[in-house]
C-alpha cells in the first residue's frame, strides 16, 4: 500500500509542477522525507498524510486513491511563493502580521480600498 500512496503523491506533486523540495516546504517536512514517501520505503502517518493533501490542494482520499475529486472553491494563493508566504504569516504574531500587512498596503495601495477593515482577521 506504502508504493502506491507513494506514487500518487509523486504524480500529484508533478502534476501540480513542484519538486519535492518545494513539496515539502509547503507541507513543513523535510525533502528527505518526501522522498522516502515516494518511494515507498516510509508510509505516511496521519499528520503527514493531511500536511501533504493540503500543499497538493487535494482530499487525503485523494492521495490514497478513494476518488479522483478535487475540492472545489480553493481559494488558496496559486504560486508556491505565495502559499509558502500565506503559511508563514499565519504563524506570526499578531504584531509582525499587521507590520507585514502595512507593507503589503504600502507597496500594492491599489488592492486594499481605503477605509475598509481588511484585517479583521489578525
């Protein structure tokens, strides 16, 4: 079973045009470990398996080939920068997040309209 969630993990990582090494900033493990997965010589445990399904934007029925379905309505960012970056700025604290938010409206003035509260979230 380890090969064949292995290979769909490969597959859905080429398919999606990363390597492993952004796959695996992305699910915040290392390439090596990515590798081992692919192979087939390491399974994937739980936590793994959810990290990896939600870098590829997939179901972790995906990954283990229950369906082909992908969810609908991602509105994730689209380049691995941005999604690498999004991750990032999750886990900062309140305080770096509305310093990088002030930058972000200082440099893109055009995306963020004046006087609404974009940052309701922080």
């Amino acid at each position: 079973m380890a090969l064949d969630i292995g290979k769909r993990i490969a597959e859905l990582r080429r398919d999606r045009g990363i390597n492993q090494e952004q796959l695996a900033e992305l699910a915040m493990l290392s390439r090596v470990t990515i590798a081992k997965y692919e192979s087939g010589r390491v399974e994937p445990g739980a936590q793994a398996l959810s990290r990896i399904a939600d870098a590829l934007e997939v179901t972790t029925d995906t990954i283990l080939g229950r369906t082909e379905d992908e969810p609908e309505g991602n509105n994730r960012p689209k380049t691995v920068e941005a999604r690498i970056l999004a991750n990032g700025v999750d886990k900062m604290p309140k305080e770096q997040r509305e310093q990088a938010l002030n930058i972000m409206r200082a440099v893109y003035s055009d995306l963020f309209k004046k006087g609404e509260d974009n940052d309701a979230e922080l």
